[in-house]
C-alpha cells in the first residue's frame, strides 16, 4: 500500500494488473538489494574482513531461494528487509549501549512481522543476543530488552491497529475469525 501510494505521488501509477506486478517485481528487487547491502554490512562488522563479507553476501544473493524471492511477487522480500533493518539497529544499539536503538529495533521487527509474518521468528535469537551481549552487566542487558521489547508493543500497535481500524474491526473481539465459537465446537 505504501509503495504503490509513494508511486502515485511520484505519478507512477498501476493501470492494470501487469503493471502492480511489475511494480511489485520492482519493490522485492529493491528490498532484495537492500537486505543483501545490511547482510554485507553485518558481516562486515562481525568479521572486519571485506573479503569474507562479500563471499558471505554473494553466497547470500545469489542463492535460489533468494533469487527466486527477488524476482517475483512473493511476499518475503519486504519482511526480510524490515527483519535485516532490525538486526542492523539492535546490532547497532548494543555497540552504542542505545536503549532507543533497541527500541526501534523492536519497532522495526514487529513491522516485518506485520509485512511477513515468520519474520518474527528472528526475535528471538535477537533477544538471546542482547541477554548475552555483555555477560558482566546483566542488569543493564535486561534494561536493554525491555526497551527492545517496548518497541516490538508500539510496532505492533502502530502496524496493527490502523490496518485493523481500516478493515472496520473496531474492537478487541472482532480480530479473530467471525465464526470462531463454530471453531470451538
């Protein structure tokens, strides 16, 4: 939505269905190559070697799970660049001791869940992360995921709510299935 809506302001506009595909071919190629630059620069900080992060990087791209998600109209592209972004913040935020880097971190992966739901499955390795960050000042690293986690709330408060509000579910109940009690039965 937000794509499509920064094309038209940019007077790009889909005509038919083949031009919103193109235009999504287009989305997932620059989220390919955006996830791709942040792999490249995570590994780059990890092993301060630009020859292994770009072996690392191309393995990555070039891979054809990857390629076939890049080039098409699949939906993890935008989830995986939302997830990448996350890591590179909380990465960032533990480096610096940010609170508010991790904060955003949260935020950042509760909008890739929000894009593609699985995605959400890097927090937890992200969380083992902060706990583990720096083993003598545990107190400070519980400080850290609280503030991470506080982002992953208003990210999903920010991603859900509106989206929600404009499907016209208007309250806690009407998220889940209509017939849900036939469910239960």
């Amino acid at each position: 939505f937000v794509w499509t809506k920064a094309l038209s302001l940019a007077g790009v506009n889909a005509t038919n269905a083949f031009d919103f595909v193109r235009l999504t071919h287009w989305m997932n190629a620059l989220a390919a190559a955006g996830s791709i630059s942040m792999f490249w620069l995570l590994c780059y900080r990890a092993t301060e070697s630009i020859g292994i992060a770009g072996a690392a990087a191309g393995a990555y791209a070039f891979s054809n799970a990857f390629l076939l998600h890049a080039t098409s109209t699949a939906e993890p592209m935008m989830g995986l660049f939302w997830s990448f972004a996350s890591i590179l913040m909380v990465t960032s935020g533990l480096a610096a001791s940010s609170p508010l880097r991790l904060f955003v971190g949260g935020a950042l992966l509760l909008v890739a869940m929000a894009t593609y739901e699985s995605m959400v499955l890097i927090g937890p390795a992200e969380l083992v992360l902060i706990y583990n960050w720096d083993k003598q000042r545990s107190s400070h690293n519980r400080t850290l995921a609280l503030g991470f986690l506080a982002g992953c709330v208003l990210g999903g408060i920010t991603a859900y709510l509106p989206a929600y509000a404009l499907s016209g579910t208007m309250g806690p109940l009407g998220v889940c299935p209509r017939n849900s009690h036939l469910m239960l039965e």
